[in-house]
C-alpha cells in the first residue's frame, strides 16, 4: 500500500466521519420554554340598586381561569364595601386560596375592577423518540417534561 493510496483511504474515511456527525449538529438538544403572565381586568356590575352582584356573570369570569394558580385583586369605592364581601364571598366558594385574593378600596374610581393576574407556560414540541434514532433531541424531552410538571409558572420567574 503506498502513501498516496493510504492518504486517499484516510482522507475519504475522515470525510464520511466529518459528514455522518454532519447531520446531528444542526439539531438543538435542549428546548425553550416561554413563561408569560396574563393579566385581564373586568368592571364588575351589581343590580340596578347597586346591592347585589349579577352571580351569573362573575361566575362565568372567575371559572375560565385556573383557580389554584390565579390571583385576584379588586379594586372597589369604598362604598361597595358591603357588595365586595359577597364578592370576597364567592371567591372563596370557588376554593380560590385567600391568599390569592386581594382587595383595595380606593376614591379613585366609581367602579369595581375585578384583576386577574395568572402565569403561562409556552412548550417546544418534541419529535419522538425511536429505536433507530434513540437520542433525538432528548434534552428537549427532558426540559419538557420537567417544565409541564411545574403547577406554578410563577416560580419558575422567582
């Protein structure tokens, strides 16, 4: 064997070793998780008298949020002090944790705001993983799941 046909064999072994890591260096193996807080506001409205809360109506705002990671402030005239304890209420019939529940009388209003503050998770979607490709992008499973078992993502900012 001589020299040139020698280098010829490790120059195209080096290159069929160069290219077969190729195709794994472009693929990002952990993953990226978006976490965002909500925050929606609502004027909160009682009967014509200004006595009693239209029940109907809070209980539609209140269940479209997740209760156990949700915070809620409210903001009220002082006036309504009454009508916000039957607000305070409610809350707490829902089982929202009343340390999730804040309340703030102010003159600098003539209604009663209802804030809601929750935090969000955004996840990569990770490709499967397969017999013939076992380690595809394993730390992008790892982190996903690790991120999908946290019940709240206001710790993760913490």
């Amino acid at each position: 064997m001589t020299f040139s046909t020698f280098y010829y064999l490790f120059f195209s072994l080096f290159i069929f070793v160069l290219s077969g890591c190729a195709d794994h260096a472009v693929n990002r193996m952990g993953s990226e998780s978006v976490v965002y807080e909500e925050v929606h506001s609502f004027e909160i409205s009682f009967n014509s008298k200004g006595e009693y809360l239209d029940i109907e109506e809070f209980n539609r705002i209140v269940t479209q949020f997740e209760l156990q990671n949700a915070v809620f402030q409210l903001h009220y005239p002082r006036k309504y002090q009454k009508q916000i304890n039957s607000v305070y209420e409610s809350l707490l019939s829902f089982k929202v944790d009343p340390a999730r529940i804040s309340l703030e009388s102010s003159e600098k209003k003539d209604v009663v705001t209802l804030t809601v503050l929750q935090w969000k998770t955004i996840l990569n979607n990770c490709r499967p993983l397969t017999i013939t490709n076992a380690h595809f992008q394993s730390g992008c499973t790892v982190q996903r799941n690790i991120t999908s078992q946290i019940v709240n993502p206001n710790k993760i900012v913490q």
